[in-house]
C-alpha cells in the first residue's frame, strides 16, 4: 500500500492538521468503505474510476413554482469527473476572483459528494455539522453522491467569465443506488453576474431532492443515518453557516440549527447570498423562495387554470448565524390582492405561503416584499421583492386548444416533439399539466424539445409568441 504525505497547510489564519493520503485500488476502498474500515483523519484516494456510461445532459425540467432557477444543461458544460464514488475534479481556474469570508481564490475543486473546496480536495462522504476545524467548501449537499450506476447521473460544470455552474444532474447514492436520485446546483461568482440575485455571490438551487443518506453512513433505502449537510464552513470555527442537516423525507424544516429536517422541503428552493468580505461578520438574513426568478404573470379573464390566474408561492427567510432572532415582515402594493399565512418557527426561520389574486385588479405591475433583519452585531436587513404583472383578459380559459397556425408533430409522441409555425417567433413554450402545473419551460426554444422525462398522459403546450401572442396545443404522451 503506498502512502504519500502531506505537511500542515496555513491559508489566510486557516489551519488544517496533518493528515495521511493513501492510494488504494478501487475494489480495496470500496471494500474498506463497506466494512468501516476507513481510518478517521486519512484521505483515502481510490485511484482508479469507473469506465464512462452513456453520458448526455437531461432536458430543462420545471418541477414547480413560477420559474426555474435550475440553468438547463446542454454542450456547453463540462463533465466535472467520470463516473465514481468520493473522486473529486482537479483544480479548476477561475476567470475571476471569488471572494470566500474576505479570502480571494482563482480556483475551485469540484467534489463529488456535493460540495465545493479551495484548498484540497474532499473525499469525505459523510457529512459533518458546522463549525468544522478540518473543511473549507462550499456545500448546496453534502451527502455520498455515487454516479457509478447507470442511471446514477453525472457532475457537469461551466465558467463564463464572471460566474462557475456546477450541476450534479439526477445522482444516485452509495452503493451504486439509483432508485432515488438528487439534482441539485450551485453558483460561485464575482458578484457582478445577472445569474445569481442582485449583487450576491453564491447560490444553491434545487430541483427534485430525494435521497439523503448513503449506505456507508448508516443510510437505509437513501434515508437515515447521518444527515447531509447543506451550509458553508471556511475551517476556521468562526466563519460557517448550515441552511439544514436533511436525513429523511418529506417537508419538514424548522431553521438551520433545530432538529434534522426533510429533504423534500429543498424541491423547487433557490437559497443565495454574499460571501464577499464577511470575515467574522454578521451575515445578513437569507431568503429562500420557490423558484422565483422572474416577474409572475397573471390573468384577469383566465378562471379556467389556476396557475395562470392566481400567483401561488413561497417567501422564507431564515437567519444564517447560530443563536440569532429574526424580525420579519410581508407587505404589497395591493392589499386585496395578497393572502399570506405565517409558519416557521418566528425566531431562526420564517415562511410565508402567498397567494396572490388579481380579480379586481387594474393591469400594471405589483409587488409582494419580505422584509428580514436579524439582532446580530451590527445588525443586518434583508428585503426581497417579487414582481407580479397583472394581465386584463384570459391567457388559458379555453376548453379547446387555439392552434392558432401551430402545428405540432408527431402526436401522440413518445416525448420528442417538434413543432412549425408560418408567421410566428416563440419567446417562451410551457407545458402544462392537466392540473394547471407547469412541468416543463423554455425560452426561445429551438423548433425540437424532448419530455421523455414525463409521464403518459394529455398536457397543454402554450407557444408564447415575440408578439404577445399565445397559441395552445393539446399534446398526447405514450409511452
């Protein structure tokens, strides 16, 4: 067995204890990760990976809320590592500074159990509370990703010049579980690109979460055991935050440092803030909302579909900061219009379910606005605002479908669609369930979409056009 060793590293007053690496044989970690055998304080690095599976990113998938902020994979992305358990990428250059609790990095290392790091990479596969002396990652979930089955998804990344995506696209759990899978991602920027909201640096986004707990870390069926951690700990015991520890299903989710809460509460979420010097500071109150990225638009006229004429959503905030109290309020610009209803625990984490009706409503623009501060030192306000444009008239209340010179083929389909329209340029395509959801959305797509991901059943598809225009077909799906 062949050892190699590494001395303490010192990075900007972060210390890290002398650890052990070790090389071992895929088979021979794998077998030492079943049976426990695993030395505490040793990076094991298994130096052999698993053969490349059939690789392509998934379709841009909406699961719910008003608008998505999972970024759709396609060409552009990268594969952050083959297929395996506990590997990591290399180091991965950056563009553009990033500024972690006042620390400038220029590089990142992609790891596969969920999370980020800038000094090392990680192999750890369960995860720890935070404060942790022994890390410095950022974490959207740090739980045993394993991408070695065939259905077990894949890392992808992609840096512009002032942002780096990583998506870890519908992975599957240790031992080669993919019964369940998590697609969840995370921004990292300078602060000054239109990805994240308003000057923030960091985002976690969630699409469908089902699985928490690998078998290695007392994991049962992807649940139990040890919880998976969603948070940012630099290493120095001073500079952290959890969102959650997450080891079970359901909706469940009372702050970040009450009792472990249920991963299902993630779907749809977006969580973002700002890192950029806050070195032993009191971070400000983060907002956590269902998918709101965009101006909601509702309908007067439309009493057919819920979903297009009454704005349904979540606004919670919660206090980063361990022992902190939050002080919140809700407020519109159209008092008829707005029903909220307050749950959370009204001290570290506060949520509002909103519904907004526009039935009365001149058209024009509204707004729904959270307002948070916290009793931190010096204290810190957060207020978040959503964008609700009121539309006179109907956008969907018809029974039969307008085609409006959209025809669309083959259909029934098998989920491959492609469409042709003589006098129109879309903006956008949503598809829409018989219940008014909407599971899919594209903006100015191209002529081709695929909902294979979807099950058999009758949908809408709505083709909105450049010129305010909306076309409807009904569209058959058989498997």
């Amino acid at each position: 067995m062949k050892k190699l060793i590494y001395l303490c590293v010192m990075v900007a007053g972060t210390s890290f204890a002398q650890k052990t690496t070790v090389l071992l044989s895929d088979d021979a970690y794998q077998t030492l990760k079943k049976e426990g055998g695993l030395i505490p304080g040793t990076t094991y690095l298994p130096n052999v990976q698993s053969p490349v599976k059939s690789i392509k990113p998934t379709s841009n998938q909406v699961k719910n809320g008003a608008c998505n902020c999972l970024i759709p994979l396609d060409n552009t992305f990268n594969l952050a590592m083959t297929p395996n358990d506990d590997w990591s990428s290399g180091f991965i250059t950056l563009p553009f500074s990033f500024d972690f609790y006042g620390t400038l990095y220029d590089s990142v290392v992609i790891n596969n159990n969920g999370n980020v790091s800038f000094l090392a990479p990680y192999f750890e596969y369960t995860a720890n509370a935070f404060p942790d002396p022994t890390f410095n990652m950022i974490a959207p979930f740090w739980g045993d990703v394993d991408t070695r089955s065939p259905n077990g998804g894949n890392v992808w990344y992609k840096v512009t010049n002032d942002a780096l995506i990583v998506v870890w696209d519908h992975v599957g759990y240790f031992d080669q579980h993919d019964d369940l899978v998590n697609t969840f991602q995370l921004v990292i920027s300078n602060g000054s690109d239109t990805l994240i909201h308003g000057s923030n640096n960091v985002s976690f986004c969630y699409g469908d979460m089902q699985w928490t707990t690998g078998d290695a870390s007392n994991g049962s069926g992807g649940i139990g055991g040890s919880p998976a951690n969603v948070g940012v700990n630099i290493g120095n015991g001073i500079d952290f935050f959890q969102v959650g520890l997450f080891d079970d299903h359901g909706t469940f989710f009372d702050g970040p440092y009450g009792l472990n809460d249920r991963v299902d509460f993630l779907d749809g979420q977006e969580v973002y803030f700002d890192l950029a010097g806050m070195a032993s500071s009191n971070l400000p109150p983060l907002v956590i909302n269902s998918n709101i990225c965009d101006t909601i638009d509702v309908y007067t006229g439309d009493t057919l579909h819920k979903s297009n004429s009454t704005a349904v959503f979540d606004l919670s905030v919660l206090t980063p900061e361990y022992g902190q109290v939050l002080s919140t309020a809700i407020s519109t610009d159209a008092p008829l219009g707005l029903t909220s209803l307050q749950g959370g625990n009204g001290t570290t984490y506060v949520s509002y379910a909103c519904e907004f009706n526009p039935q009365g409503l001149s058209p024009g623009i509204y707004h729904v606005t959270v307002d948070a501060s916290d009793n931190g030192t010096p204290m810190q306000h957060t207020m978040y605002s959503v964008p609700i444009r009121v539309h006179e008239g109907a956008s969907a209340g018809i029974v039969e479908p307008n085609t409006d010179g959209f025809t669309l083929y083959p259909n029934p389909t098998d989920g491959h669609i492609q469409w042709k329209h003589a006098t129109k340029t879309l903006r956008e395509v949503v598809v829409f369930g018989m219940d008014g959801t909407a599971v899919y959305r594209e903006e100015f797509p191209s002529n081709e979409i695929d909902l294979s991901f979807l099950s058999e059943g009758m949908y809408l598809l709505y083709g909105f056009g450049t010129d305010q225009s909306i076309s409807i077909q009904k569209l058959e799906l058989l498997k």
